[in-house]
C-alpha cells in the first residue's frame, strides 16, 4: 500500500499545476504552428539518396567534367498537318522568346533556331534549318523537309520521324540537385502556363521533364494536404462520437492528435527538412494512431471516474490522476512499440524514409505526451460534472456484441487443428504470391495515366527519344586521347545497335554524329571507294566559334574559311552508266532482303553506294587508305582537325576540343521501371565487353543510375526496417513479461501478417516502391497492438482463473470488441489514403488497411490456439504489475511464479 501511494503521490504531484502544463503545452503548439509556414516541398529524386552514395557521387563528377544542364521537354503535335508550316513555325518562334525571357532559362534549342551542315554548290554551306526569309512556298517546305532527312540526328530529337510533331528543350541553368529548389519549381509554373495557353489550331501540346514532374509532384502533395487531413479528422470524429457520443469525448482526443500534427510538421520546419511524397501521410498516421492514446484516457476516465457534480473539484482531481495512474503504463507501451515500429524507418540510407522516421517518432511521442497532460490537465480544470445516461447504463454490463464476439472466438479456438491447418494454407499462398512481387520505384506510375505529364512522357517517348537519359563516360586507361578511330567507330557502333536494335533505346546523341557529318560534306565529291588525291586536311583551321549544339546542335563557319576549305577539296564528281546504276541497284536490292531494309533504308543504302551527297563518308575515318593515309594516327589527327573546326559545339561531350581525354554520350532511353532499364543497361556493358578496345573504360552514371540506387536502397531498408521493427518489439514484450518466448510469441501474428501483405502484393501486382516499402514496418508499429491487448488479456484472465472454467471466453470478452474495433478505427484512418493523388499511397493505404485486420485476426486466432497448445510458462508467472490485481485470488506463490 505504501508502494501505492507514493506511486500516487508522485502522478499528482506532476498534475499539481494544470493551468502551467496548459499553458505550456499550447505555447510549444504555438511556437511550432509560426514555423510552419517556412515549410517547402522538395520530391527530387536527387535529395531521396545520400550525398555520399556512388551513383551521387558519379553523377557529380560528370556534371563537373561536363556541365550540367537540366532540361524541360515541350513536344508539340499535328494530327493533320506536318510541323513544316509557316504560320506553325512563327507561333513556335513566339513561344521560343517567351521562354528565353524567363529566369534560369540557359538556352533553347529547337527546329528554328538549329542550324544545319551541308554541301552546296559553291562548297560547305551552313543556314538554319528553316530560314529567316521562310514564307512557305512547296519549294521552301521540300528544302527544309530535304534537310530533315538528310541527317539522322534530328530524328527522334528535334522532329519527329514522320514530321507531325517537334520538340523543343528548355535548358535551365541550374544542377539536378536543384531541380526541385522553390526557385526552379516557380519557373516551371511560368513555363507551364506559357503551355496552357497554347491554342494552334490541329495541335496539341506536350510539357515533361525532371523539373516539370517535380511540380507536378509537389501540387498533388499539397493537395493530398489540404483534402486527406480534413477526411481523416472526419473518421476520426466519427469514431469518437460513436464511442462515447460526448463533446469531451471528442474534442480532447482530437485536440491531442492535431497538437501532436503542429509538433511534427513544424519540427521538419525548424530543422529545414522538406516535405515529400511520404510527408503526406504524416499528419494521416499521427491523427489516425495518436488518437488511439487519447482514447485510452477518456475511456479508463469515463470508466473510473466517479460522474458526480456533487463531488468537490479537489476529489475528482484525485480521481483523476488515480485513473491515469493506472492507464499511463499500457499507453505508454502501445506508444513505445509504435515509436519502435516507427523509429526502425531512421535505420535506411533513403533520405525521405529517414526523414520519416525521424519526424514520425517524434509526433508519436508527443501524441503520448500530449496524450497523458493537456487531457488530464483539462478535465482537471473543467471539474466534475454530471454522467450521463448512456455512460451510467453501460458501466458494468456487456452488451450481445461483445458476448457474441467473445463467443465466436472461443468457438474459433477451440478448433486449433483447422486454425493451424487454415494458417498453413494461407503462409503457402502468400509465399507463392510473394514470388511475383515485383520490386520497382517507377515515377510514370506515381500517377494515373490520364495525368497531364504522364500522357506528355508517354507521347516524348513514342515520338523522340524520351525524358530518362543514360551518360556513359569513356576515357583510355593510359589517360591518352579518345579522339582514336577505334574508340569512336565503337561509339558509332553501340549507337546504331541500340538505336536499331533495342527498342527502349530512343536516341543516342555525341560527338560521332557532328564528326560524321563534316566527314560526309568534306567528302561529298569524292569517290565512294576512297579519296582520289591528297587532300590537305591539315589546312583545316578553327572557325570562330558561336552557337551550341546542345543535343542536336547549331554550327556557323565564317563563309571565307568555307569557300576556302572546299575550293581545296573538291575535285570532279564520278558519272555512272546505266549498267553500273542498275548493277548498284541490284547489289542493293539483295542486301535489302538479307537486312530486311524498309524503302527509305534501301533508298539510303543506295546513295552510300554512289556517294550522294557524301553519304558513302558519313562514318568514322577508320580505313587510313581510303582517305589517302598511313596509320590510324593519321586519321587521329584528321578528326582532331574537325574538332577545331566545331569549336564550343563540343561542349557537353567533351571535357576539351583540343586534346580531349573524356568523352561523354548521352542514352535517351524510352524505359518507364527499372526492370527495362537494367536490360538496356545489360545490353550496354555487354557490348562494351565485347566491342569496344580493351583500353577503354565505359563508366555509365546520370540520373538513370540514381534511380536504380533508389530501388535498391528501398528494397535494402524494406529488411533492415522488418528486421530492427520485429527486434525491437520482441525485446520490449521480452522484458515485459521476463521471457524471451513471450517476445517469440508476440511476434508470429506480426510475421504473418506481414507474409500476407507482400503476397497480396505479388498476386495483385502491387509493387514495392517507395511508399508501400513502409508498410511492413507499419504493420510493426502499429499492429503490435493487438497481440500486446490480447496478451495481458490473456494472462490476467489465466492467473484469476487457474486456467481453467471459462478463462478463455473472459479473454475475448475483455479484449475481442476493443481489438477489432480499434482495428477498424485504425484501419479506416488509413484507408482515407486511397483517395490520394499518388497511386502508390494509394495502395499504401489499402495495405495499412489490410494490415490492420489481419494482425488483429491473428491476434485474436492464432496466437491463443498457439498459446492453449504449447502453455508457455510465462503465462503462469505473475508480474509485478498484476500483483494488486490478483494478489488475493490466485493460487501462485508470488515470489517464484510457480504453483503452490
């Protein structure tokens, strides 16, 4: 008893200021509400891996060497129309300067202002693709058509193949680490709504790219904000007001849970942490669990509390703090085991996740905290007051729901064969689902498909060459130059292949197409067996330099230079007989059947062959004697001259154009999950095994990479977090109960429930992302409930009764209804999440759901049967906290937990 009492005394000394713990209580809320509106939005999958990570890391190094230009696709159709039009093209010139107007817009590139090479009558000629002077006539529509098609690196990037749709890029200046900064975000809206006003008759528009998904992201998390919190506080309330149809009732544990939100988000605020996608659901699983601890006050309040006004202020605050005394241990332990579940997300290398461990932690501690001082303090002030009907009606009387759920589960668990037998059957179906789980963070899928980016990423990547880009960097062992014949013709080569033959592989852009093209219009008079005299390519000089390539590339000469370089090489083009026309014709014919050519292939195929316009020297020089050379260095230096001539245009691709060592090429890829994405990647490195020289290194990095980072780190903190979740909670009901097979025990309605989720996962072909990642650990944190109720439950009942009459039925009685209904409260907390914007919380939602009925099914199913069979011993042993409970009325020797 004295023991008692200073246990009391100590309770309400703590209570002894409840206007103090009032107040202080709101001004911690007060302070942390100012911070929150320093809160921004950050999803840039960039920020989502450590700063240390080896695809970060690489990326870096190859934005240093490079530059780093991030860019923002706009694609622009006509269904009935080609892009070749001038009214058409004098609205894209007008869209072009608005955006060049805007902030952090480094530069554009587009079909009007792309400059194109090309052989003419007086020699090398250089013009823009559409001229200043275009006015229209069929004669300028076929010219600018003609340079179109003359050169393959404008397929797929600047137009497309069959000239319905164009492309512009929008560079900005600024770093992919950036690209979800509120300065970048803001640009995007800008550019967003130049877009949206848009209205060309027979075309539509098409806006995506890093940036712009970022924003479109960050809207719907706002909007996931302002809609689901509301619904949330609605359940919430709904729930409240049908346990105990009283204002306290309500608004107490409500006023817990969005004071312990306010804590949460405004501590991210202070420490300057973003939010993301998965700080949607915060404040969802704060109001959705906290409220649980809340609950618990009111309810052992309502239950103890004498409600009498004639009762004085000082007795009812007796009372009060004598009801908290007893409820503060079991809440204190469904918050530390959710704390536990929540704190294992903090053991992952993901930054979001990390992030919300950290912060989730810390709003379930402060729920708790919130919980056991602002109610308390409250109802201490306001006093007693008089009970009503309801309440007093229902003190110590079980209704027919609670008797007829504690009766089906006795039913239930007197039958342990089938239950073990119907287990079985479940385990071997969720194992078999789990094998098609499929493991997969795919942003396309983040949304639905009649979402505006995701229906402008799909058309970017049918029509060009898509918004995902691949960066290999090539450099020689030695640290010599790259500029070798061998090591471009195999760039040549990996590009062809995988433009041809992979069909995720949208385009492939270096400097091996522009080194082509000069080669091709340097040569266009010559022989397509070989060069017939010496030419003099050492009279090659630097242009001066203006205008960039960009992707695809611009490219001016000063016309002098030209006229001279051409006046050198150009010699008599060769006349062809009829014979030998219809001899090539033939040749090529049959190579159109082996290679299975289409028409415009055989047609190309045929020019090579009596060097129209060059094209038999649109390749890499790698046979010194068709160029009237020597050795390979010979040719070395040949394309070291044309790089002279390209100047700042091989910027982007080479660290230099001098005596470059680095090389840079850029994979577009059309892939939308990682799967497809490894495959290229296979491809890729096997045909750098293969093909290229043994002295070179191909290193691939770029924010494909960071991607397939993020799906390996989220599979990695999927183990850690189950694994340190389970630990935690195993050791907690370890020590509770003094035995390591309670915590065993405490853990298999967990592990199935979990086995559960991941094979519905599989059958039902929900992917683990970065959102449903988490739910194992929620299941954890938050399911552990149930077999901590059913548990006590348990063991109480077995110690008053000896384990014998109708102990089992007392269980349930005592704990069924609680668990399924707090289940269900829980549960349709988060099934508000399926109404997200995001898919993957939306099936993050159904599975939290789900989670919640299963492991309280369990708990209430198959870990009483497991108990009733194998008796463990710490069911027998008396705790010290059962001792004022059952000290008189069990048959157990108090000291050693045995029977007497």
């Amino acid at each position: 008893m004295k023991k008692e009492t200073k246990h009391i005394f100590s309770v309400k000394n703590f209570y002894k200021h409840p206007i103090t713990m009032l107040i202080t209580i709101l001004a911690i809320t007060l302070f942390f509400a100012l911070q929150i509106i320093r809160l921004d939005f950050d999803n840039n999958n960039f920020r989502f891996i450590p700063k240390n990570d080896p695809s970060r890391i690489s990326a870096k190094k190859i934005a240093d060497i490079f530059g780093e230009d991030v860019p923002i696709l706009i694609g622009i159709e006509r269904r009935f129309s080609t892009i070749v039009d001038k009214e058409f093209l004098d609205e894209i010139r007008k869209l072009d300067e608005n955006l060049k107007k805007l902030d952090l817009v480094k530069n554009t590139v587009l079909i009007t202002n792309t400059t194109h090479i090309d052989i003419g009558e007086e020699g090398i000629v250089s013009e823009p693709i559409i001229p200043p002077d275009f006015s229209g006539t069929e004669e300028e529509i076929k010219a600018v058509k003609h340079k179109l098609r003359s050169w393959d690196m404008y397929e797929r990037s600047l137009v497309s193949e069959d000239l319905h749709a164009t492309q512009i890029l929008v560079f900005l200046n600024i770093t992919n680490e950036e690209s979800g900064s509120p300065e970048t975000i803001a640009v995007c809206r800008k550019i967003m709504e130049l877009t949206a006003v848009w209205n060309f008759p027979d075309s539509k528009i098409y806006l995506t790219g890093t940036p712009i998904f970022n924003e479109i992201v960050n809207e719907a998390t706002a909007h996931d904000l302002s809609f689901l919190i509301p619904l949330v506080i609605v359940v919430v309330v709904g729930v409240l007001f049908l346990s105990f149809r009283r204002f306290t009732g309500v608004f107490l544990p409500l006023l817990t849970v969005i004071c312990s939100v306010i804590w949460a988000l405004g501590a991210m605020a202070l420490f300057n942490v973003p939010l993301s996608i998965l700080s949607t659901i915060l404040p969802i699983i704060l109001i959705a669990v906290g409220s649980a601890y809340g609950i618990h006050v009111i309810n052992h309040y309502y239950d103890e509390v004498v409600q009498d006004d004639s009762i004085s202020k000082e007795e009812h605050k007796n009372q009060v703090v004598k009801a908290l005394s007893e409820v503060i241990r079991p809440v204190f332990l469904a918050a530390l085991t959710t704390f536990a579940g929540f704190v294992s997300f903090c053991f992952t290398s993901v930054v979001p996740i990390f992030e919300f461990g950290i912060f989730s932690s810390f709003g379930v501690a402060a729920a708790f905290l919130i919980s056991i001082t602002l109610i308390p303090s409250i109802l201490i002030l306001r006093g007693p007051k008089k009970p009503s009907m309801r309440w007093a009606d229902k003190k110590n009387n079980t209704s027919r729901l609670d008797r007829g759920i504690a009766s089906t589960f006795v039913i239930i668990a007197e039958h342990s064969r089938s239950v073990i037998l119907f287990v079985g059957l479940i385990v071997i179906f969720s194992v078999l689902g789990l094998k098609k789980l499929v493991i997969d963070n795919v942003l396309m899928e983040y949304f639905d498909k009649d979402v505006a980016v995701i229906q402008s990423d799909t058309f970017m990547r049918k029509h060009f060459g898509g918004s995902k880009v691949l960066e290999m960097v090539i450099k020689t062992q030695d640290g010599s130059s790259v500029i070798r014949p061998d090591i471009l013709k195999a760039i040549d080569n990996l590009s062809i292949f995988l433009e041809e033959e992979v069909d995720d592989v949208g385009k492939v852009t270096s400097i091996v197409p522009l080194i082509k093209r000069l080669n091709q219009v340097y040569n266009a008079d010559e022989s397509p067996e070989g060069i017939s005299k010496e030419i003099q390519y050492d009279d090659i000089v630097e242009a001066e330099d203006s205008g960039s390539f960009g992707d695809f590339g611009t490219f001016e000469t000063e016309e002098a230079d030209n006229n001279q370089l051409t006046e050198d090489i150009r010699t008599k083009k060769k006349q062809y007989s009829q014979e030998e026309i219809m001899s090539i014709l033939n040749e090529t014919a049959e190579e159109r059947t082996k290679k299975n050519l289409s028409a415009e292939k055989l047609v190309y195929e045929f020019g090579k062959k009596i060097n129209y316009k060059g094209l038999a020297y649109y390749e890499i020089p790698s046979d010194p004697k068709k160029y009237g050379k020597e050795t390979q260095e010979d040719l070395s230096a040949l394309m070291g001259n044309y790089l002279l001539l390209l100047g700042k245009n091989t910027e982007g691709f080479l660290d230099n154009n001098t005596n470059p060592k680095t090389l840079k090429v850029n994979i577009q890829l059309r892939t939308v999950g990682q799967k497809d994405t490894d495959k290229v990647l296979e491809e890729i490195n096997e045909f750098v095994r293969l093909k290229f020289p043994k002295d070179v290194t191909a290193e691939t990095g770029g924010f494909v990479l960071v991607e397939k980072t993020l799906n390996k780190l989220v599979v990695e903190s999927q183990l850690i977090s189950v694994g340190v979740s389970l630990f935690i909670v195993f050791l907690i009901l370890s020590i509770y109960y003094r035995s390591a097979i309670a915590g065993f025990f405490g853990i298999i309605p967990l592990t199935l429930s979990i086995l559960i989720n991941f094979g519905i996962m599989g059958r039902f072909g929900i992917k683990l992302n970065i959102g449903t990642a988490m739910v194992a650990s929620f299941a954890i944190g938050i399911g552990v409930d149930y077999t901590i109720h059913l548990l006590a439950a348990y063991h109480k009942c077995f110690l008053k009764t000896k384990g014998s009459g109708q102990f089992l039925y007392l269980t349930f009685l005592g704990s069924g209804k609680a668990i399924l209904f707090n289940a269900v409260s829980v549960g349709a907390g988060f099934a508000v999440l399926m109404l997200s914007k995001f898919n993957m919380l939306s099936e993050l939602g159904f599975l939290i759901a789900l989670i919640m009925l299963t492991s309280s099914l369990g708990s209430l199913t198959i870990l009483p049967v497991l108990l009733n069979l194998m008796k463990p011993k710490f069911i027998r042993k008396l705790l010290p906290v059962d001792i004022k409970e059952v000290k008189n009325e069990h048959p157990f020797n108090e000291e050693k937990g045995t029977e007497v």
